[in-house]
C-alpha cells in the first residue's frame, strides 16, 4: 500500500505509475517527471498533498512498521528524491510542497535510525524556515513536535538550539493558541534532553539554549485563557525538569517558584508529585550532607547543664531511660568499662558480646580511643597492654573472629555485627554491604544486616531489604528507628527520580506514588515512635511535611493548619540538636520544606485561580486533544500520531499521545505496588502462583512468611 495509506484517487494513482516507472535518475540526480507540480497544485488539503506525493514517489506506507523497513533497504533513493523536491519546491517559492516534504520526513523520524540519518543530512535546516511561512508554520511545528517527542537525545538537544527562535515565534504570534502549544510542546521535550540527566549539562549548550528566557516566556504565556491543557502539562514538565542544573535562572523567575508550589494544590497527584521533585531538585546544589562527629564530652556537658524544663518534660513523658541521649551516655560508660574490663582479662569474646549488644542500642555507643598512661614529662601515650588492637575501633574484627570460632548461631550474628559497624566506621560501605548480604543468606532475621545492606547506593535494593528488616523478629528499637529513616530516605528518593523519569502508560507514575505512599506512611510511624531528642526527627518531619502536602494537596487548607503539630515537633526537636550540640545542616529536604512552606501563602493567591482552571481542563474527558483545528490540519496531525502494527491494529506513538500527558492514577492501582508481606514499593513484585490474586511479593522469602496469614484466602480462591 503506497504512501500514507489513506484514501486513493485512482486517476491520480495511474497516472503516478506510469510518470514514476518513466522518471530516471542522471549522475545521481532525481530526475521531477513532466506534470508533478500542477498535479501537486490541485491538492487540496496537506494530506491529499502528502498522499499524492507518496504515491508519485512510490514510497512504502510509512504508516506500517514493514513500510519504515523498506524506507531503510532503499534510503538513499528515496532521501534523493525528497532533497530533489524539496530544492525545486524551495526554488518555486512552493510553501505547501516544502511543507508536505517535511511532513514524511517527520512520519520517517518515528524510526530512531531514520532520524538520525535525517538528521545527519541537514533536516533540521529544512524544517526551521517553514516556521517563518504563514501557511507552513503550524505544519513546521507540528514537525518539530513529532520529531522531539520521538526522543533521541541528539536530536532534541540539536532541536534545543533553537529556542531562541521559537521564543520570538511565540512573541510574534502572542494570540496564536497553536503556535503557544507547539512551540512549547518542542522546548519541553527538547530542553528537558539538556537539562533532564543528572550530570551537569554542556555549559556552552545551556548558555545557547537561553533557560532563563524560555522560562520566562513560558510563564508569561501559560496563564493566557488560549493556553490549552496540552500545553500547561508540557510547560510544567518544562519548568521541573530545568530546576536541578539551572536552579539560578529558576530563582530569577520568581513566578515559577510560586506555580510550582501552587501545583502542591493542583487535584491532580501526578502534577503535585512531579511539582515536589522540581522543588527538591532545587535544592540539590546549596544543600549539606547531614554528617555528625560524635564528642561524648560535649553530650555530658550538655546533660550537666541540664536541658530545659519543658524539653526534659517530654523526655520524661516519653521514658528518660529510652531516650536516645540517655542511652547513649549509658552506652559511652558501659564502652569504657568493657574495654577496662578487656585490658585486664583479655577475654576478646565476652568483650565481642558486649559491643555487639552496643552497637544494636544507639548509634554512637562505638567511639575511637586507645590505652594510655602517663609517659615522660605527664604526657599521655599509648601504650601496648598485650591485646592485638590499640585503637579501640580495631577491636572489633578481631572480636568477631573469636566469635566465630565458638561457631553458635548467636555468635555468629554478633560476629557479623561487629564487622559491619567496623566497616561502616571505616566508611567501607560497599564491604558492609556485601557483608550484610552473606549475613542474612545465614540468618534472614538479623535485622541490623539489613540496615546495613541499606547503606549501599542502589536505592532499589536498599528499601527492599529495610522492609525485610523491619519484619526481623528480635529487633532493637534503635535498629527499628534507623530502619525507618532508612525506608523514608530510599523511598522518598525513588518516587521522586520515579516520577521524573516515568512515562506515559501510567505504570511509572503509579509506581512513583507507592514509594512516597510508602514513605509518608514509614513518616507518621517513625515520628510516633522515636524519642523527642533522636537526631533524624528532623530529617523525618522534613519529609512528613512535603509528602503530606503533595499527597494530600487540595484536602489541606491554605494556611496549612493541619501540618501545625508537626512544625511544632520540628521546632522542639531543632531546641534539643542546640542543646545537645548537634549542627543543623541545610540538607535539601530541609531548604525543600522551607521554600514550600515560605512561598505557600503567596503560591495560592498568585495561582490558585489557574490551578482551578488547570484541574477543570485536567477532568474533561478529551484533556488529552490538542486544540481545535481546522479539518485539514486535524487529519494531518491524526495521521502523524498514527502507527499500524503489522496485525493491522493502531499504535499512537506521536505529537499528542497519552504517553505525553499525565495519566489518571488510581490508589487501588498504587496499592498493587506494595509487597503483600513487607509493604515494599516495586514495580516487579511476583503474583502468588496459587491464587494469582492481589497478593504480591518480593520473592520467595517474602511469600514464605507471608503463608501463614495468606493460607486461606489462597486457598478460598
């Protein structure tokens, strides 16, 4: 079937034929058969055109994947050809013919190689003229969109170059709806190729592609009453995905700031998910790492100078004994004693039993120090008391290894903590990691094995293996705590990258949102359950209330008073770090808390009347057509979308596909992304084989322990 498959006219086709069976080729020049223009003149609409000129050109139906096949086995003929006419029709002052050309050369670019190779031949040098032509330019702009939707990130970066000249287009033309839509549409898709990876872009390209114009324009125009759906979804995309590597020329347009976080209140999660990651992307390069050096003298100074009254209140309220400075005093003076205690008995295995209980009570229990006397002139040195270790931190492999020669299960998994804490000290967290692995092969219960699988940095893997921890039976609360900020930090960042990176068909978005589901749920459990003076409380309050105002978004009120228990949790704990002498770093959810938190009552006055108009246009049925055309440009750009599979069913690939558009979610689709026993978030979790119901899990472990309450609905089904 020639040419774009559509309807045929069978004089037309006849006449074809025979002209292209008699058209030859000299000294590799395509040669136009007698009569082609006028033909081409008494087309009407664009896709008569594009139909009539396939059929003279005897191309395959570009519409079929066989068709692109056969576009690859003869492309130089038929690149040829298209060069030939297109330099006639240019020669011609021919605007529709031109037009037509650059119409199948962006079906064509539905194929990565043909792209590419179009690309190489100056193809963007042939379409950006037609911008400039009235009667080519909606035609031109649908081109661009296709071929950046279409990925390929040379292309897009190529098609980013021109920014500048679809800003002026845009400026040119201020009340032209498809012209806003198309060209914003093209800078989306192409910018984000620039500015979406994670290592810094090319500074020459950022420079030449003008971030700071583009933004500017794209929010002066987004809030014009002809902005349709189609083009808000794409300038938002525009603007999230510019704040990680441009973060300047985001903050010098103060009004991005404000919609991005109005769109915390947009009823729509993805948008308000995909808004969060924007704003903590933001962040990223002013932030701190949240790294503490422990000094027990200053703890002790802290307590002897007592905490204030209502600061030592609640710790009473909560158990002074299970307080995390409490504990870690006790643990500092049960160190000392049993390093003391080693010095005089040797017993390196008693000494591995009671740092092993250490390290499993608080975090700091395990700090360097040496045996010292007094030597010449008072000072103190270190001296050797016949033990294999000086520093005190070098005790720990080798009490783990007497551990291990008493060969007791329980010896053995207080041989393998002491080895991790000992790696982890190091900072030798990929050994830690390997570590923690082989351990929970031994023993699947040893829950501190899994918190240090969680320190590796695939978060994937880390978050699977602190919910499996959080299962562990014996199971310090110190453990359970860490475990926790553990599961909020790998989830968070998982929705997060999740959902900047997530497609078009749903399932990515959905997945995004079970991990912060999943992290917002482990925020409200932590946050009940560790005590007032633990050193994350802040970290966990930093993401209780992100994640609460992106999953809650309109349900919250506008000033935010149902997060008001939590600022004042986040402020006693900030009184407790001071007192005990804890630096509060920048980290990026903290400086992503306080610019959400700060431009809030500014974001709803400035947007919420365009978020209500977003959230209107995002609930009709048809949100995902673009804008009404004309009959000729509608079949055009129907055809463009289009894609055969070779069964003769559809595939709309293309310029405003479902893939482009935030997709509907429902919870109970987020609910199918948690393990049925651990509640880990994945997009790979295995149905149960014998029920193929809703239960799901990580793998056999998971199933394993999940038998004893799945038993009889299992078998009921």
């Amino acid at each position: 079937m020639p040419g774009p498959g559509a309807k045929k006219k069978s004089k037309t086709k006849a006449r074809t034929t025979s002209t292209a069976s008699s058209s030859t080729a000299h000294s590799g020049t395509y040669i136009i058969p007698e009569g082609f223009f006028a033909d081409i003149d008494n087309a009407g609409t664009w896709r008569l055109l594009i139909d009539v000129l396939c059929e003279y050109l005897g191309l395959p139906d570009l519409e079929t994947r066989s068709g692109l096949k056969k576009v690859h086995a003869n492309f130089p003929d038929i690149s040829k050809k298209l060069d030939t006419i297109y330099v006639a029709a240019q020669r011609r002052q021919n605007e529709r013919l031109m037009g037509a050309i650059v119409g199948i050369w962006a079906k064509m670019c539905a194929d990565a190689i043909l792209r590419d190779k179009l690309f190489h031949e100056g193809l963007l040098s042939k379409v950006m003229p037609l911008v400039e032509y009235d009667s080519t330019r909606h035609m031109a702009l649908n081109a661009l969109s296709v071929v950046t939707h279409h990925g390929g990130v040379v292309a897009r970066r190529e098609i980013a170059r021109k920014n500048p000249q679809l800003v002026r287009l845009i400026q040119a033309h201020p009340d032209d709806a498809k012209v806003l839509e198309l060209a914003t549409v093209t800078m989306a898709h192409a910018t984000s190729a620039v500015l979406g990876g994670e290592d810094p872009p090319d500074s020459g390209l950022v420079k030449e592609i003008q971030v700071r114009n583009v933004l500017k324009t794209t929010i002066e125009n987004i809030r014009k009453p002809l902005a349709s759906h189609y083009m808000i979804d794409h300038a938002l995309a525009l603007l999230t995905s510019s704040t990680r590597h441009c973060p300047q020329d985001c903050k010098a347009t103060p009004s991005m700031l404000t919609l991005l976080v109005a769109c915390l209140r947009s009823a729509n999660i993805i948008t308000r998910c995909s808004a969060l990651g924007g704003l903590i992307r933001l962040t990223a390069n002013e932030s701190e790492p949240d790294r503490q050096n422990f000094d027990p003298q200053r703890l002790i100074s802290a307590v002897q100078r007592r905490f204030p009254e209502h600061l030592s209140s609640l710790m009473m309220d909560y158990g002074f004994e299970r307080c995390d400075t409490t504990l870690t005093l006790k643990s500092t003076v049960d160190y000392q004693r049993a390093m003391m205690r080693a010095a005089q008995d040797h017993d390196l295995v008693a000494l591995g039993r009671t740092l092993a209980t250490l390290i499993q009570r608080t975090e700091f229990a395990i700090a360097e120090g040496m045996f010292q006397a007094d030597g010449p002139g008072g000072r103190r040195e270190t001296i050797d008391i016949g033990l294999p270790f000086t520093m005190w931190t070098d005790s720990l492999p080798h009490c783990a290894r007497a551990l291990r020669a008493r060969g007791t299960p329980a010896d053995l998994d207080m041989a393998d903590v002491l080895d991790l804490k000992f790696f982890i000290i190091r900072s030798r967290i990929p050994d830690a990691v390997s570590l923690g692995q082989r351990a929970v092969e031994r023993n699947p219960d040893l829950a501190y094995a899994y918190y240090a699988i969680s320190m590796g940095a695939d978060h994937q893997l880390g978050l699977r293996a602190v919910k499996k921890g959080l299962k562990c039976k014996n199971i310090t609360p110190f453990v359970r705590q860490y475990l926790l900020w553990r599961a909020i930090e790998h989830a968070g960042d998982l929705g997060v990258s999740t959902l900047q990176d997530a497609r078009g068909d749903g399932g990515d978005h959905a997945e995004g949102i079970a991990f912060l589901m999943s992290a917002w749920e482990d925020t409200k459990t932590f946050t009940a359950e560790a005590p007032p003076d633990n050193r994350h409380m802040q970290t966990i309050l930093n993401w209780y209330i992100i994640l609460t105002i992106a999953l809650k978004g309109p349900e919250l009120s506008e000033d935010l008073r149902e997060l008001d228990p939590a600022r004042r949790k986040l402020d006693i704990s900030e009184q407790y770090m001071n007192t005990i002498g804890f630096a509060i770093k920048k980290t990026q959810m903290r400086l992503a808390r306080q610019l959400i938190l700060d431009l809030y009552p500014k974001a709803v006055k400035e947007w919420g009347a365009f978020i209500q108009r977003f959230d209107e246009l995002d609930s009709r049925l048809d949100k995902q057509k673009p804008l009404s055309m004309d009959e000729a440009e509608e079949e055009l750009a129907a055809w463009l979308d289009n894609l055969k599979l070779e069964d003769g069913s559809e595939m709309h690939a293309n310029v405003h596909p479902h893939a482009c558009s935030h997709p509907k979610i429902s919870m109970n689709n987020v609910a199918l992304y948690r393990c049925s026993w651990c509640g880990n978030p994945s997009a790979v979790l295995r149905k149960c084989g014998g029920c193929g119901k809703t239960s799901r899990y990580c793998d056999g472990q998971c199933q394993k322990k999940h038998w004893p309450d799945h038993r009889t609905e299992c078998k009921a089904n």
